[in-house]
C-alpha cells in the first residue's frame, strides 16, 4: 500500500473497472441473444496472472459471476500449466459447470494479457447462450439427472493459438445448438469484448507503466481486505443458524433443507453449511465454485460498499461437506442452479438477520422461474424462447420492498415483453403486479406479478418451467410475515392445471391459443405488522396493491383510520 499513492490508487482503480465496464457494454450491443443483449446475463473481468482471482470487475456483469469466473481462471491456469504452452492471442473457452460454475449455458472465454511478453493478467467474458443444445429447449431441464441430458458440455480448450482462431471447435460448438446464429453473434460478440480489454490495458499501461498498474492492482486487494475486515469486528461474536427449503429436485417430491451457520469472531467469519441436503438426483445441485460466489454476493448484499475483488474473502471461512448439494461433483446435473443460490442467500440473510437486523432485508422471492417456450414455426425453423421472470424484495429496515424485480443474484434485468413478443410467436396477455402478494410488515415486502403467455404459432408449442417457491413461501425478518407462494398454471382447453411438482415441469403441450400463467412470489416483510403506519396500508389498498379483506386480516381493522 505505501508504494502507490491514494489518489493515483483511485484513479487506476476507475480506471480498471472502466475497462471491465466497457467489455460488458461492447457484448450487450453485439450480442444477438436476448438474454444478454436485453438482460445483461453475461460479465467481464481482469484476474491475476498467477492465482486467477478477482481483480476488477464492471458494474453492469452478474455479481455471481465474480468469484466463478475466478475458478475459470484458475482451470485455465492449470491447463496451461500442464500444457507447458501459453502464448499472447491464446484464447480458451469453455461451459464445465462442475470446473467454472453455475451452468452449462454460461460460456466462458479467458484471454491471456502479456506485457512485453510477459503474461501480465487475465481478461475473462461470460455469457449465457441461448441454446446449447441437450434435451430441452433453453438447457434448463427439471428432470435431468445427469448433465449430459442438460446441455452440451466442453472442458476448456483452445479456440485461438496465437492469434489464429480454430475453426473446428467453432463448427463443434454450432452443430450443438438449435440456435447456430444466436451463437455465433454472441461468440463474436465475447470476442469483440476481449479485444476491446486488451487495446484499453495497452492504453492504461503506456501511460502509467506495468509496475505501477501492478502496485495498484496489489493495493486493491489489500484494501480489500482490511475493509472486509473493519466490517466484521463491528458485528458482536456469536453464532446464528437459519434454514429453508427447496421443493423438490425435479425428480423425488421431496423438499431440500438449506442450511447455515454463522459465527463472527473478531475480524472473522465462518459460514457452515453442514447439514444441508446431499446431492440429489435432480438439477438442483450446484458446484463448489458456485457455492464460493454465493457467498460473495450474500456478503455482498450485506455490506454493499465491499469492492468486487477477492481480497474480501480473505478473513471468511466456508465450510461445504463433500457429498452436498452445494458440492456436487461430475456429471451430477447442475442446470438449475439458480434455484439453489437464492436459497443460499435467503438463508445467509435469515442468519445475520438474527446478528445485525438493521443490515439485513427480508428474503426476495427467491426463483427466476426460468421458463421456455419453444416449437417450430411454418416454414419449418426452431424457436426457443427462453427467459426468466421477477417478483418481489424483501422490506429493509428504512423502506418496503421494491414491487416486480430481479433476482437478489444478479444485475440482469427482465426482457421488455415488446422485444420477446417482436422475436417470437407469443403473446402477454397479461404482465402485472399480482395483488396481495407481498409479505406483511412494518415495511412490507415488494409485490410479485402475473404473466399470462398465449401461443400465436399454428404448429403449437412445447413448455417448460424450472422454478422454486412454489411449497416454502420467501420468509420475513424481524417478525415480519412471509410473502405468497410462487403458482404456475397452463391453460389446455377450458381447464388451467398446475404442475404435479408444483414448480417445475417438461413437456407441456400447447396448441395455438393456448397459454401458460405465471403468479411470482411476493418479498418477505420487515419488522412486526402492526408497527405499519395506517395510512400507508390504506395508500396500499387505494393502489389496488392489498385488497381490504387482507389489510383486515393481516393489519387488523385499524388500517381505516388511514383513509381519513
């Protein structure tokens, strides 16, 4: 830290993080999937040369992609070592999600940095393609018991040796997908993003020179550090537990403990997931890497002013058992990750609630509902429309939740239906905030919504719904009340089932006219229901946000004096 400067360390680090933000901008403009050019699914990154962790990252890239795209790093790292080969305009890629985290419809590229031919750092892009192919449309399978029934799956190997692109690992990756364009336009968008950081590293270091660079990039981690550490000696020891569940893995009926312990001590912190569910037979399990990087955007949550590089999990401990649900090894199915990690920070957030509860807001509502629609259309081609949908925050200790938003995990936001209604043949009947939905509160959680999809395609279409939430209702914190059960339902004919496995389904058959109706959770509340003040529940009535029969029951009578 006393070989550089203050401000020149805040001027390199803007200066850093522009470089990150500039690649997640220059992929979101040419990618050609939705996901990422509409939802900013993707991230960009610098990590160390030697170590591959977290140096930089933009604003604007998935948090969870922070800490996993470090253990890509490292992967390549090790491949390289084995290897004994490594040359400037090398490139790799690759979608193990059991090496790199998350899952396999997240595509990595890593790039080597050199400086005057010595490798310097890492440039990292991530994305999430369209379609990878595997059994379903979209890659999210509930009923995969394996991950080769998800997706495609490539280790890391070498795409460009030098500069000179390999072909033939272009022509595999085309011939696995249903969407051989969408790929094509994101690879190459990836590509632009990683030629973009390194003409902007060439920049930074003819300016300030490689060692002073260096100095900053070792500063900031060391900073990083100390922050972290400053926040926890400010909490009180001690050590608090908290569970919640999964609804089932897709497969068995059953439902899945999520469990934490927390304890603080000192300047330190362990997280203990010990007695979590083992690895199941469902794409609910998640690697470790995965696990790694919940626990970084938890944190991260928490302390919002940390930094995104891995110098802040240097005084945390996390304790996975082998064998868990959070360390599953090959080729255990991991395509519904998300699912998983949002349980991981509910239950984070229920434990330091207990600790710290002006820190804390109550839990989201805690599925992505990852839904795909997909058929052929009359002149014969695929179309696969896959998104994810939002629901509601959890109320904090100064304000209620936010109404219809995205999940705790991530920047990404929701597709605009006017882009997913020009690209496919769907309609919205219906894209609302859904009424009585958020737990009660002195802050009430946020308001889930209802989105009632109708199929316009005469050949039909094909459903299917990966999501949570659907048994165990997002919980509340500091006796605020749980927000409303996630419910899915598909009209065929006159009639609107709902799934056996209550949240997640393949294979429902829909015929032109037909439609599929998603009623997303609601957030947990904040603090005890009858601290809320009247006229705000009757401000809530008035917007048509909590009818008058639940404002009586969950608020009592007393709401009505707000409305005078």
């Amino acid at each position: 830290m006393s070989d550089i400067d203050p401000i020149t360390l805040s001027v390199l680090a803007g200066r850093m993080e522009q470089i990150a933000d500039e690649m997640d901008a220059t992929l979101f403009r040419a990618a050609f999937n939705p996901i990422i050019a509409e939802a900013h699914d993707a991230s960009h990154g610098l990590y160390h040369a030697e170590t591959g962790d977290t140096l930089v990252q933009g604003k604007s890239g998935l948090p969870i992609f922070v800490g996993v795209m470090s253990f890509a790093v490292k992967a390549v790292i090790e491949k390289v070592a084995a290897d004994g080969d490594l040359a400037d305009g090398d490139i790799f890629i690759f979608n193990d999600a059991h090496i790199g985290g998350t899952h396999l419809s997240d595509m990595r590229l890593v790039r080597p940095y050199f400086r005057e031919g010595k490798l310097f750092c890492w440039l990292a892009s991530v994305g999430h393609w369209h379609d990878v192919g595997g059994a379903v449309p979209g890659n999210y399978n509930p009923a995969a018991t394996e991950v080769f029934q998800e997706a495609f799956v490539l280790p890391p190997v070498r795409m460009a040796r030098a500069g000179v692109v390999n072909q033939d690992i272009i022509d595999i990756l085309l011939r696995n997908t249903r969407l051989p364009q969408s790929a094509q336009g994101d690879l190459n968008g990836q590509l632009g993003a990683l030629d973009l950081g390194v003409r902007r590293m060439d920049e930074l270091l003819d300016e300030y020179g490689a060692d002073t660079v260096d100095a900053a990039l070792d500063a900031l981690g060391i900073r990083a550090e100390r922050l972290m550490r400053s926040e926890l000696a400010a909490i009180p020891d001690g050590r608090w537990e908290a569970e919640d569940f999964l609804d089932n893995d897709g497969i068995a009926d059953t439902p899945l403990p999520i469990r934490v312990a927390l304890s603080i001590s000192g300047d330190r912190m362990h997280l203990d997931f010990t007695g979590s569910a083992p690895k199941c037979a469902g794409p609910v399990n998640i690697a470790l890497p995965t696990t790694i990087a919940t626990v970084y955007v938890a944190i991260k949550h928490i302390f919002p002013l940390l930094p995104a590089n891995a110098g802040v999990m240097r005084p945390i401990e996390v304790t996975v058992p082998e064998g868990s649900i959070l360390s599953a090894e090959f080729p255990a199915p991991t395509g519904g990750y998300t699912e998983t990690i949002l349980r991981m920070i509910d239950v984070v957030f229920c434990a330091f609630a207990q600790a710290v509860p002006d820190r804390v807001v109550a839990n989201a509502y805690g599925t992505i509902n990852a839904l795909s629609i997909a058929g052929r259309r009359s002149n014969g081609k695929p179309w696969v429309m896959f998104s994810f949908y939002g629901g509601g925050h959890g109320g904090s200790p100064e304000s209620d939740g936010l109404n219809h938003g995205n999940a705790p995990i991530s920047t990404a936001t929701i597709p605009p239906l006017e882009i997913l209604e020009a690209a496919y043949p769907v309609m919205f009947r219906q894209w609302a905030l859904r009424r009585d939905s958020a737990g009660a509160g002195r802050h009430r959680g946020g308001l889930g919504a209802v989105y009632e999809i109708e199929v316009l395609e005469e050949n039909g279409a094909e459903g299917f719904l990966f999501g949570e939430r659907g048994r165990f209702a997002p919980k509340g914190v500091a006796g605020g009340q749980e927000g409303a059960l996630n419910v899915f339902s598909y009209r065929q004919g006159a009639e609107w089932p709902h799934p056996p496995l209550v949240s997640k389904m393949r294979g429902i058959r829909l015929k032109q006219g037909e439609a599929v109706r998603l009623e997303t959770p609601g957030g947990g509340g904040y603090g005890p229901p009858s601290e809320r003040d009247a006229g705000a529940v009757a401000l809530d009535v008035a917007r048509d946000y909590l009818s008058a029969a639940e404002a009586d029951r969950l608020y009592g009578p007393t709401w009505r004096e707000g409305m005078r």
